[in-house]
C-alpha cells in the first residue's frame, strides 16, 4: 500500500523513497542522490508536495527512477516556487505556485508548469515523459513548459521536446534553443477543429486494461454495460476508468450515475 507520511524538508543524500504522498511542511529541497524505488508496482506514483514553501535542488542534485518508476507518474508540487541548482538531473512534473528557475546543465524529463511566476530555463534540456500519466493534461498534454502568468526565457542552446508556452508574458531568448514542438506567444493558441464528442470506458485490474472490456460512445446521455473476464485473486484491485477521447471544447465533462459491479464466481 503507498504510504503517506510528513517528510523532513531535505530529500536526498542516498535516500531510497517508495511510492506514496510525502508532506512537508514548509520549502522543500533535495541534495546530492534521491532515488524513488517504484516497488516493481504496477504505475507507481510518487507525490512531492512542498505545501508551504518553495522547492529546490542543490547543484549536482540527481534523481534516479528504479523498479518501475516512471516520469510521466512522478509529481513534485510546491507552494511557492521551484529551483533547480546547476547540473541537475530530475524527472517528473514540476508544479509550482510561483517562478521557477533550472540552472545551467539541468536535465529534467517530464514537465515544468507554473500557475503564476516566470520561468527560466538553461542551457540544459527538458523533454517530456514516455507514456500516458495518471493526469489528463488535456490542452496542456503536449507542453514540457507553461506558465499562466509570466514570461519564459531561454539561456544558451537548450534542447527542448515538447511545446512551450505562456498565457500571460513574453517568451524570449530561444534564438539559440532546439525547439522540437511550438512555441505558443500570450494570446496564441493551437487550432481547434469541432470534433464528436467520444468517450470510451473500460475496465482495469491493478491497473492494467482488461482486454476486451472497453465499450465507446458518441452520443451522451446514454446507458453503457461493461462486461469483462478475468480472474480474481486476494488483494486485486479492480476499478472502471474513461476518457474523453476527443471533445469539441475543455469545457465537456463525463458524470456517471448508478454504479453497478458484479463478480460471478467460477469453480472451486
């Protein structure tokens, strides 16, 4: 079972963290060697959250992912804003409340956003994490780099894969950056092409797609059966999931009522 505990703020110099929530109750940083153990899980998730203060690394810091864990799950959230030393290597999506700012040589794999707060980054590289996370990014699934309120700079000749953006700022200074994606201007925004609203509904045990127990529709409101087989053994989790697979705007949302699971039971 992932645990959730209230950590001390410094992370690192060898600890082996395993999946689960960690609070800390002020600015958080790592120094020197963290590694997050995903226990051979099955998606394993890690949740960072500096709830009331900034996070940061020391230089030199170095996250290393082992036994399944993964960027693309891997969430270091802070209050305030997020600092990154020279030369350090981290995945994971980085959320802040504020500026935030990578040092020279910093390599992250996963993705830095911002609510309000100008960001700085460079020269390193950033590029998004493989594979789909636990979090709908929805028309932000694409970004390695976003803020709401704030201007984005470039030092020296970075690499950046995945698009780049603001909402409210100036993005500067990418003359000499590697941009495989877009750079989205305040004011700009990619095209919308009015599409079906679709969405389709599965079931997963531990996590993984049972196959064959997905059923999509078109036209909602409407009544959906799932059916699956699949054996159950002590301590399987097994749940419903679905996804908006195309919508015509952000503001589509999927409510579903009456609820029914039944197990029948085969055999011995």
């Amino acid at each position: 079972m992932p645990v959730t505990a209230t950590h001390a703020l410094t992370f690192g110099n060898g600890e082996i963290l395993f999946p689960g929530v960690y609070n800390v109750a002020g600015a958080a940083s790592i120094a020197g060697t963290l590694t997050l153990n995903g226990n051979n899980e099955i998606n394993p998730i890690f949740i960072i959250r500096a709830n009331a203060g900034a996070f940061n690394t020391g230089a030199g810091t170095n996250v290393i992912l082992t036994n399944r864990a993964t960027a693309k799950n891997v969430f270091w959230i802070a209050d305030g804003a997020i600092g990154l030393g020279a030369n350090t290597t981290i995945s994971g999506i980085l959320f802040s409340h504020g500026a935030a700012v990578a040092g020279a040589n910093s390599i992250v794999t996963g993705r830095l956003l911002t609510t309000s707060g100008a960001i700085s980054f460079g020269q390193g590289a950033l590029k998004l994490p493989t594979g789909e996370s636990i979090v709908d990014f929805r028309s932000l699934s694409n970004f390695v780099m976003f803020t709401s309120s704030g201007g984005v700079a470039n030092s020296g000749a970075s690499v950046y894969k995945g698009d780049v953006g603001t909402a409210l700022g100036a993005i500067t200074s990418f003359e000499t950056a590697t941009v495989n994606g877009n750079i989205f201007q305040a004011g700009s925004t990619t095209l919308v092409t009015p599409i079906n609203h679709m969405v389709t509904f599965s079931f997963y045990k531990n996590g993984v797609l049972i196959l064959n127990s997905s059923r999509t529709r078109t036209q909602l409101p409407s009544d959906i059966s799932l059916l699956a087989l699949s054996t159950i053994e002590a301590g399987d989790t097994v749940d419903v999931r679905w996804k908006i697979d195309e919508q015509i705007s952000d503001g589509i949302e999927i409510s579903v009522f009456n609820r029914i699971l039944t197990l029948i039971k085969v055999g011995n």
